[in-house]
C-alpha cells in the first residue's frame, strides 16, 4: 500500500495544509485541500481555522464534524463533490458564510439540519444533484440569498416562501419532476417550414454546396410535379439564383440588382 494511503483515503498533515493556504486577490486566505483523496475530516486543519476561505471539494468525505465551527472567519466554503449525506447543526454557526457549495453529494432533506436556516448572511447556496425531495419552508428566512442551485434533484414542488425570497436573482431547478415548469410537448411538424428565404448566385457557392442545393431543388420539382393541378407557366423564373442558407440577408437587393 502506497505511503501517506489508506482505508480513510489519503492522510492531509498539518505541513501539507500550511503550505495550501493561498492568499487571493482580495486578501482573503482560502485553504485549498480539493481533489486530495480525503475520506476523513482532517483534524490538522483546525489549527488553521483563521481562514476566510475553505475547499473541500471533490474528495471522498461522508461526514463534516461539529468542529467546523472553529472555522468562525469563514465567508466562503466549497464541498462539492463528495459523499456527504447529512450536514452538522454546527454549520449554523458559521454567521459570516456568504457562499456554501454542496452540490454533487448525497444529501437527503433529512440530512439538511434546522440550523441551515441560521446563515442570514448566505447570498449563494448550491444544493444540486443531491437527493432531496422536499425543500425545507425554513430556507425561506435566508433572506440574503442572491443565488440558489435546486438541480437534479426530485423536488415536486418549491415552496412559496422560497420563491418569494426577496433578493433572489437565480434560482435553478432544471431537471426536477416539477409540474409548475414542466415543458408542454410541442407536436411533431413533418413539413419544415421556411420563414425566410435569401438568394444569391451560384457563382459565389462552393462546388458542394452547389450540389447540395442542386439535388435539394430537384427532389423539390419531383414533388412540384406530383402535385394535382400544378402549373408553372405563370411563375416568374431566376435561372441564374439558387437557395442556400445565406448571410445575404442584409443585402439581398443588391444581390437581385447584380
């Protein structure tokens, strides 16, 4: 078994999380432990609890302890990506949060503590593909939030006091069995029907374009000649134009001028 493996995925000593920290552009310092192999909280890491910033993201983890309460300074925490099925009471105690990613775990409603409701300072919440069925009426307090992920999961329906939060930009819900945004089958139209039509010469078409037109106008005259009562004697006649997908669209007089 390779050194630094094991049954609890990969170890993270408190060296390797020093030397993670990473000072952004806004003077924020944001520990940086994703896409490590960790399966286990790192105990290390709450030696460095002063943090603004902390990903966790795309590991193995299944639980995030109570202990993520020493992490007081947080305004930004990532953990997207794991195996988390249930969020600690604890996570309502980060006030200063502004942003929380959950998405791409196994959370259940269930797994969503009362206490979520206590972060009045949260502006981004992502909670897509997850397992939830129903969303907590509760979420409706976070009137800070800006943004909500809602995707993929098997919500039947939002509640109105999530609808109705009061600085909501974006709230995604695709890809959930909700009747109210259910898309009305649109009936299956055998004819292709052309709104515009644009000409221009044959001379300014590639050679296999120019077929392409040319074997779609003779499959159109097969069908103009099946049709009852056709006549064309009357038609006028541009020998010289064919009907290709053009950009003439702007110009399509000085075209017919040439």
């Amino acid at each position: 078994m390779p050194k630094g493996k094991g049954p609890q995925g990969k170890r993270i000593t408190l060296k390797v999380a020093k030397n993670a920290v990473r000072v952004l552009f806004n003077g924020r310092r944001r520990l940086e432990l994703g896409k490590m192999g960790i399966a286990t909280f790192p105990k290390c890491i709450l030696e460095l609890a002063d943090v603004e910033e902390l990903d966790l993201s795309r590991n193995f983890l299944r639980k995030i302890p109570n202990t993520i309460e020493k992490f007081q300074n947080l305004m930004w925490l990532d953990l997207h990506s794991n195996q988390i099925d249930e969020l600690p009471a604890a996570i309502g105690t980060l006030q200063n949060l502004t942003f929380l990613n959950l998405c791409n775990n196994k959370l259940t409603t269930k797994g969503l503590p009362e206490e979520l409701t206590q972060l009045r300072n949260l502006r981004t919440l992502n909670l897509g593909l997850n397992c939830l069925e129903t969303i907590p009426t509760t979420l409706g307090t976070l009137r800070e939030l800006i943004e909500l992920g809602l995707f993929d999961n098997s919500l039947t329906i939002i509640p109105k006091s999530v609808k109705k939060l009061p600085k909501l930009e974006r709230m995604n819900v695709k890809r959930n069995p909700l009747p109210e945004f259910a898309e009305e089958e649109k009936p299956i139209d055998t004819v292709k029907r052309i709104e515009s039509l644009f000409l221009v010469e044959k001379k300014d078409l590639c050679s296999s374009c120019l077929q392409t037109c040319q074997g779609e106008r003779d499959e159109l005259h097969k069908l103009e000649d099946m049709t009852p009562g056709h006549d064309t004697s009357d038609k006028p006649s541009f020998p010289s134009l064919t009907t290709p997908n053009s950009t003439a669209r702007d110009n399509q007089e000085e075209w017919r001028i040439k």
